[in-house]
C-alpha cells in the first residue's frame, strides 16, 4: 500500500492543497473522518464503493466528497489505484460555480459540477498513464482547463482563518461581531464558498485539533478543558459523531 503527496503546478496552488496518489494491492474497507478539505478521488484501477447500515453502494470512477459532519466507511476492491485531489478551503469555487454547501455529507459524480466531456478526457488519461509523473500532468492538464477568474471573498477567507487560529473553539457570535457582519449574509457567504456552516466548520477544526492531541499523554478533562466542552459526557458524544467509537476506544 502506498499514499504519496505531490504538489500541484504552482498555478493550482492556491486552490489545491496537494494531490495524492494511493495504491492498494488488497480489498479493504476503511475509515475516514471529516476533514476542512472537500476532496475529489480519480480511480485509475480497481473500484470503491460506500458502506452505510450494511448497504455498499457502488462510487462512480471519478468523484466528489464535500465536507461532513460525520465519518465515512469505504470498501476498495484489489488492486486500486487512486488520485485524490485535495482543495484549500475556499479553492473550489475557482473550478465550478456550484456552491459548495450542495455537497455536504455526499459523495457524487464530478460530472454533477464539471462538464461530463472533460471528466471523461481525464478519466481515459488517466487509465492509460504509466507513472506518476504522467498522472500529476493529467491532473493539472484537467484543473487548469477549468481554472477561472474569481474575486474572493476576503471576509470568509479571514473567517476561516480567525476560526483555524483559535483550533476550532470559537464563538460565532463574536466572530461575526468582529468582522462587522450580521448572521444571515455571513452564514449564506460562509457556506456557499467553504461548504457548510461556520459553527459546523468550526467544530470540524476542533475535532481535528483534538485528533492531533488525543496521542499525547493527556487525560480527556485536559482535552475537555481545552478545547471547550461542557464536559466529558459532550466530549465523548461529538467524537463519536466524528468517528464512530469513543476516545479510549479509539486509542
């Protein structure tokens, strides 16, 4: 099995964080937790499916996962091969016009946001790539045909800065004080660029924040205390909302 990072042109840079390229030589079924990155998964070999409440439902070869309050369990055939495409939080909206809330909690085609002619250009090339190298050119080929002009939105770009400095345990209220804008415009700007709610957001900061020190030798009223629980009993609800088991066992 192998998960290697590699960059992208330096002209997808600030819209696209890395990509990855993962190969699995054996079918497994697997994990992942909710993350500030929407991400897309190009499939050059083998196949993957979702698993929820006992049902595994086939992915298309190319597709989007938005962000999500919840984990996610998936099932790779033998032999997979993947690109992943990972994006900065506000990156998407350089690619598609589609707002990026319409994805919360799915995982869909690419063709729901990009045109269906180029997605199945880059699928083809991508199948017949011989190395790495060829699949990071393809990647950026396809990202940069689709690379559009867009003024930001320089509020929610210093929201979700504001919210990564303060590791998720923020308030609301007062950021939306802070920066001079009532909740309705804020909520409406917030989700339509990163994806979800900046109280959603936010918790998805702390969660990861928390990941990040659940391996140190600290108890869980330490972790509770820091980062803003009420206490244990909310502590351990939202992580296993997160990831599906307790915080001891996870550990």
């Amino acid at each position: 099995m192998r998960f290697d990072k590699v960059s992208p042109t330096a002209a997808l840079a600030p819209y696209i964080k890395y990509y990855v390229i993962a190969e699995n030589a054996q079918a497994e079924q697997y994990t992942v937790f909710p993350s500030t990155s929407l991400v897309i998964g190009f499939q050059y070999s083998g196949s993957l499916a979702q698993v929820k409440d006992a049902f595994v439902s086939p992915l298309s070869i190319s597709g989007i996962t938005g962000l999500s309050n919840s984990f996610k369990v998936f099932r790779n055939s033998p032999d997979i091969g993947t690109v992943l495409v990972y994006f900065t939080e506000t990156g998407l909206i350089h690619f598609t016009a589609n707002p990026a809330h319409e994805l919360f909690n799915q995982s869909v085609g690419i063709d729901y946001i990009f045109p269906l002619a180029k997605v199945r250009e880059a699928e083809e090339r991508l199948a017949l790539a011989a190395n790495d190298a060829e699949r990071v050119a393809v990647m950026d080929r396809f990202f940069l045909s689709l690379l559009k002009e867009v003024v930001l939105d320089r509020l929610i770009v210093e929201a979700v800065r504001r919210i990564y400095a303060a590791k998720g345990v923020i308030k609301i209220k007062a950021l939306q004080e802070e920066l001079f804008i009532s909740q309705s415009p804020f909520e409406k700007r917030f989700r339509s660029l990163v994806g979800t709610s900046p109280k959603k957001f936010a918790s998805i900061v702390r969660f990861n924040a928390v990941m990040g020190d659940l391996g140190k030798a600290r108890s869980l009223t330490e972790l509770c205390y820091e980062y803003g629980y009420f206490d244990q009993a909310h502590f351990i609800k939202d992580f296993k909302q997160f990831t599906g088991k307790t915080p001891e066992g996870f550990k």
